[in-house]
C-alpha cells in the first residue's frame, strides 16, 4: 500500500488568520492531538512580527511549553533572520521560508519583492542547514494571486529556479487562495519536478476556497506528490490575501485517501474529534465535511 505523509498546518495556518486567539496551552494541546492521531510532522508556529500576525504572538512561549515525542518533527514559519534566531532557539526541528511567486502579494506578505525573497531564502536556508535543522521552502501564490491574478508559467518557472539553486531539502507549491484545478496541479507540478530534478521532494499546500482541494489532492497523487499539507477541521486562511479562506481538512483528506487505498500514520477518528474540539475553542463553524457528515462505513 502507497503512503502519504501529511504535513499538519492548523496551529500555524489554522490558527494565522482566525479572530479568536487561543492561549499557548491551547496550542499545545491542539497540537498533541495531532501527535496522538499519528501526524509526524506538524507546522506548529510562525516567527514573524506579532504585531502583523497577533494569533501566532506567542510563538517562543508555545516553544518552550510544547513536549517533544521521538519521531514527530516541529517546523516553524521563517521570513527573516529574526525569524531564523528565534526559531532555532526555540528547537524547531524544520523551517519553512515562504516565497511568494508575485511581486505585488510578496510586497504585502513580507515586505520585499520576490527577488528579494528568494535572495533572503536562500541566506536562511544555508544558514539553517548548517545548524543541521531540514528546510523548506514553499512558493506561495503558485497557482494565482488575489493582486495580479494568473502566474505565468514563465514567472513561476523563474522562481523556481531560483529557488532550487537555493538548495532546500524540499520544495513546496502552495495553492495559497485556492484557485487551482487538477490540470494546474499536473502541470505546474510537472514544471517543479523538471526543474528541482529527481531528488529533491515536492510537496503540495491546499486551500479549499473554491471546493477544489480533495480534487487537486488527488492529481497531485497521480503528479508523484505524496507529501501534502492539510489542517484540522479546514481552519485557516491567509491574512495578507483577501478570502483566501480554509486549508484542505485533514480529516477530509484522510478520509479521501483511505477510501483510495493510500496509507497515513494519521488516525480518522481521533482528527474528527479533534476538529470538534477545535471548533470550540475558535466558536465557529469549520468546513470539515467529515466533521458534519462522519466517516464510512
């Protein structure tokens, strides 16, 4: 059986652009739920300016406060050298430096364009690797931006190799407002594996916007992709980008996947319960169908 990891992003971007702010104990027990459902690798914060992200403002106390368990690898988002500092005294295990694919969305996401960007990724990723701490890099706005609309082929390319020249030890696409169909992830997926060669790992972010992720989850299977990003109960959403609303749910993918016959370390039912646990702490309604509709058989 075919096994895909599942990268989980809800105490990052579940949590990035949500009025509510849980305290850093609630974060922690978020997260120690996905360590007890089986999630290996979860995005647990983001070291960037607090008065820009307030949700995530407690990034070094979540740090301090969060138990580690053999086999299950924290990252944390990076833009900056401050970001890289507090990261690694924080211990992350993984940093992820986001690169925005437009120059317009970079401007409003991090302050730089993105030439600058990739010139800043590539500083932090080589000094990263040197502290022996995994890194990624993820291009945001791979597919289409809120600000100038369609990304050229030509211009994601372009990032793209300069990004790989970089050299992360994974490259991520992110779907970052939700606008890509399965012929986006088959083609740009197979521009990334052309450019990044054979060995560097891809890995796909999705956001459900527009009721497209299960649906890109699946070509990003049949692309070769079988890392994916999800977050518990669809929670998330990008503050920089106008209704760039909910991740693909993690729940939604298990269940998707299970059904395909692809194996997780991730266990069904105790993401639902999570995804209820996390709907009130936030006190809303997440877009989970598997919360509402629950698993079969």
């Amino acid at each position: 059986m075919n096994t895909v990891q599942i990268v989980e992003m809800a105490p990052r971007d579940g949590l990035q652009n949500e009025s509510a702010v849980l305290t850093a104990e609630a974060k922690a027990e978020l997260i120690e739920r996905a360590v007890r459902a089986g999630t290996r690798r979860i995005e647990v914060t983001s070291f960037v300016n607090p008065h820009r992200v307030p949700q995530l403002a407690d990034a070094d106390e979540l740090m301090s406060v969060l138990p580690r368990y053999d086999g299950v690898r924290y990252a944390g988002l990076v833009m900056n050298q401050r970001g890289l500092d507090r990261a690694l005294a924080g211990g992350v295990d993984e940093i992820d430096v986001v690169v925005v694919a437009t120059d317009t969305f970079c401007q409003r996401n991090q302050g730089m364009t993105t030439a600058e960007a990739c010139a800043t990724a590539a500083t932090l990723v080589a000094e990263a690797k040197a502290a022996g701490i995994f890194t990624t890099i993820t291009i945001g706005a791979s597919f289409g931006c809120p600000f100038e609309g369609e990304v050229p082929l030509d211009r994601l390319g372009e990032v793209l190799r300069q990004v790989v020249a970089a050299g992360p030890d994974e490259l991520a696409l992110a779907d970052t407002i939700g606008v890509a169909v399965p012929t986006d992830i088959t083609e740009r997926a197979a521009l990334a594996r052309s450019m990044a060669g054979q060995d560097l790992p891809l890995r796909l972010h999705l956001h459900d916007t527009r009721n497209t992720a299960a649906a890109n989850a699946v070509a990003a299977l049949a692309a070769g992709i079988i890392t994916l990003d999800a977050s518990i109960g669809g929670a998330g959403g990008c503050p920089f980008a106008p209704a760039a609303t909910g991740n693909l749910a993690t729940e939604d993918l298990l269940y998707l996947l299970r059904r395909m016959g692809w194996s997780t370390t991730v266990d069904l039912a105790e993401t639902i319960a999570s995804a209820g646990w996390l709907e009130k702490q936030l006190g809303k309604t997440l877009p989970s169908a598997l919360l509402r509709a629950g698993s079969f058989p």
